[in-house]
C-alpha cells in the first residue's frame, strides 16, 4: 500500500480508502465485515463513510453503515488501526428522517452537536478522525449539474466562519480531529480556507468530490486549489458507478449491482456519450491486459492532487481489484492515449 499525508496533518493515510456506502442495503453485516478485514490485510487504514448512508438513503437504513463499523470496532478492537471518516448531511429535499428533515440539516451548532453525537453512538467510538460536510448548504452544482445558476434568494446558509465556529467547538470537545468538504466548489472551498487562517479555526483537510475517467470536472480548477492549499481530493465514484468496470456495456443487467436496482437514480453516469467513452477505456484497458476496474481506479491513484481515491466494492472479487489498482503505474503511453479518449469527448459523464 502507499500512504499520502491528509492536508497539513502528520496523518498518512493510505491511498486507496474503504468506501462503505453499500453496507446495510447491498451488502450485509457479514460482507461488510470480510471487506473490512480483507482491506487492513491489504494496508489500507482510512474507512469513508456518512450519517446518509446506507445509499440508496431511506428511513429503514438510515445510519445502518455507521452502525456496522461500530460493530466491527466493537468486535476487533481495533478502533486504533482506521483512520475514520464520516460526514454530516446537509440540506436536502426528502430526508425527513434525518433530524425532521431539511430545516434541521443546516450546518448550525445544534444540528451538528445532534449529528455528531448520534454518529458517534453508531460508530461506538468517542471521536471521528476527519468530519466532513457532505455537500454545501448553499445552491451550487452538485450530484450531476454542471453549470452554477445564481439566485439572488439563496442566502438561507450558515455564514462559513460560523461554520468552522461550530466545528471547532466540536475539536475542542474531542470529537473530532480533523475537517473536510464535500462535493464543494473552488470557490467554497477557499472560503473556507482564507477563514480558517483568518480567525485561527479548524482548516480544510480535504475535498471530497466526484473523479473518474468519464468525469474530469475537477481538474478545471478544484485541482489547482487542492495541490497549492494542501487540500487534497478524495475522489468519490472513481469507477462511475462502476460502469467503468465495462460490466453494464451492451445492456447487461448484473444481479444486485446498483444501475439493476435503481436504474434512474444514478443517470449521471449512464449517457449515451459516457457509454461510449466507456467502451473506449474498456478496450483500452484490455489491449494493456489491464482488469478495466483495476485500470480506472490507477489512473484515478496517480492524479497529482488526489490524496485518496475511496472504492466501493459489493463483492470481495470487486474490492481485490479496485486494491490491486495500487500496484499499477500507468505508462506515458498509456497516458497519452486515455488523454486522446478524453480530448474526444471532455466529461461525458457529469
């Protein structure tokens, strides 16, 4: 395994991380458990994971993953070996079962003293290595829209040094380490950064945010704050929702997989442009005798600004290939050509 220092911390986390968002809904108790014990035998030692989950969110598995690591901790007694991450949910429509729903899930001091205590019951532990806001109160972008539309109206947020006010009460307490965001613009993000350093208040350690072959928004300009501000990109969906492994090319259905599930919901991955672009990266992948997972989640590993690249796995032959991605180092020809695909058509899947 290799290791990457989380932000301006001696944290060394391992480059590849433990998604987990599949146990409670795709995955069980058990599987969570052997995926967990496989990825430590492998020397990975930083779990991500969030009060939302299990995906896809519903009151019956709401905080379910949380509750599974807490159980595993419990078990092993090994709470020393992961560095752990989890993150509070933010303003939505339609999670009500979270807290009453969206008007108790700003990022204000109550809600978040209310979030952390209960993620912390779940994970039975006392304290959350880096806390990370799961995606920003404001109107901006997010989970398949690419462009910003301003609103004149949209000023029901958290001002950002209030923010960070509330998460520092939450160091101090011991609850938790370090800081993060998720799914956060450049223009949040140094936001939050310049705050920090003004009013002496918890840094951003991390951004985490969609990054796979088929979705290169972030090295727009999120790549350029995360390597000169020591922000680094854990990158979520490194296979796009596994559609990059080529298991859904030619309208192949896999048993239990999440495009055979919930069809709709993850359209962002699934056009007729990323399919394409899809099948390129397959071949591409084949023609190097490279497993297609293995190739994506390697090409995600060496980005320069990404400090840790979180896989997700619903069986352990899926999991020992997205690990094994960290035994690659992919060729500048290899390069090259992954750059002529991408040139051919920027971000199909947004």
């Amino acid at each position: 395994m290799k290791y990457r220092k989380l932000g301006t911390t001696e944290l060394e986390v391992s480059v590849i991380c433990l998604g987990t968002m599949t146990w409670g809904e795709q995955n069980s108790q058990k599987e969570a458990f052997d995926q967990m014990d496989y990825s430590i035998e492998r020397g990975v030692n930083f779990f991500d994971t969030a009060e939302l989950y299990a995906v896809m969110p519903r009151k019956e598995t709401y905080g379910k993953t949380e509750e599974i690591i807490g159980n595993w901790f419990h078990e092993k007694k090994n709470r020393d070996k992961v560095i752990l991450a989890s993150k509070i949910a933010s303003k939505s429509e339609g999670l009500e079962w979270i807290r009453g729903g969206s008007n108790n899930l700003g990022f204000d001091k109550k809600n978040m003293n209310a979030a952390i205590d209960e993620s912390l019951k779940r994970l039975k532990t006392d304290y959350i290595d880096l806390y990370q806001l799961h995606w920003p109160e404001r109107k901006v972008p997010l989970f398949g829209v690419l462009d910003f539309e301003y609103d004149s109206k949209d000023v029901d947020w958290n001002p950002i040094e209030a923010v960070l006010d509330n998460l520092q009460s939450l160091v101090k307490a011991g609850k938790i380490r370090y800081v993060g965001v998720s799914n956060e613009t450049p223009w949040g993000t140094m936001k939050f950064l310049e705050a920090a350093k003004e009013k002496n208040l918890p840094r951003m350690m991390s951004i985490q945010n969609v990054y796979s072959l088929v979705n290169r928004v972030f090295d727009i300009a999120n790549s350029e704050v995360a390597i000169r501000e020591k922000c680094g990109l854990l990158a979520y969906s490194p296979l796009a929702g596994g559609r990059l492994s080529g298991k859904y090319l030619h309208n192949k259905k896999p048993k239990n997989a999440r495009y055979t599930l919930w069809p709709r919901r993850f359209s962002r991955h699934h056009t007729e442009r990323g399919e394409l672009a899809i099948k390129k990266y397959v071949k591409l992948a084949k023609k190097y005798n490279i497993k297609p997972s293995t190739f994506a989640n390697a090409f995600v590993n060496d980005r320069p600004f990404v400090t840790s690249n979180i896989i997700g796995a619903t069986t352990m032959n899926q999991l020992k290939e997205n690990i094994d991605s960290i035994n690659i180092s992919l060729s500048d020809e290899i390069l090259n050509e992954i750059e002529d695909i991408h040139l051919s058509d920027p971000n199909p899947c947004v």
